[in-house]
C-alpha cells in the first residue's frame, strides 16, 4: 500500500492535506484528508453528506489497518511538509492490501 497523492492544503482550517491511496491490487481509494486535532493528526476516510445534513464515511477501514494508513499519510505529509509531527504505530508489512 502506497500514498498515490498527497497535496498540501495551507489554508487557515484544520484540514491539513488531501490524499489518495493506492493497495498493492493497483485499486486507488480517493479522498481521504489528513486532519488536525486536539490529540495531533488524523486520517479522515472519503465522505458524502446525506438526506439528513450528517457525513458519512464511504470506505470502511478496519482499526489496525487505518493506523498504517495514518502512519503512512503523517510520514508523506511529514516528509513534504520538513516537520516532525510524528505517530506511533507499528509498521504491519503484512496488511490485507
């Protein structure tokens, strides 16, 4: 699994950057956003607003795989951005994809 895009995004909300993943099948999953907040950064999957005004998530993520996601997404955004904001989280070579 490899981040596919990682843009930037330098505006004054907590959004902090746009991604795409790709899985080793060559499937890429568009729109996750890397999010600033209270506890550091996090990975916030695709979404669509409903009928009822609420967003909800279009992919699914199990919880130890979206920690690798997350890491790969903070390292991507570390390394393009020169900071150092890091998280812990053990690196899983074997992921379902």
């Amino acid at each position: 699994m490899k981040i596919s895009r990682l843009n930037l995004y330098e505006g004054t909300t907590k959004t902090k950057a746009f991604l795409d993943i790709e899985t080793e099948e060559g499937i890429t999953i568009k729109g996750f956003t890397l999010v600033e907040g209270s506890n550091g950064l996090f990975l916030s999957a695709p979404s669509e607003k409903g009928k009822d005004g609420k967003y909800y998530d279009k992919v699914y993520i199990p919880k130890e795989l979206k920690e690798n996601v997350t890491a790969l997404a903070i390292e991507e955004y570390n390394r393009q951005k020169g900071g150092s904001n890091t998280i812990n989280v053990d690196n899983n070579d074997d992921v379902p994809f």
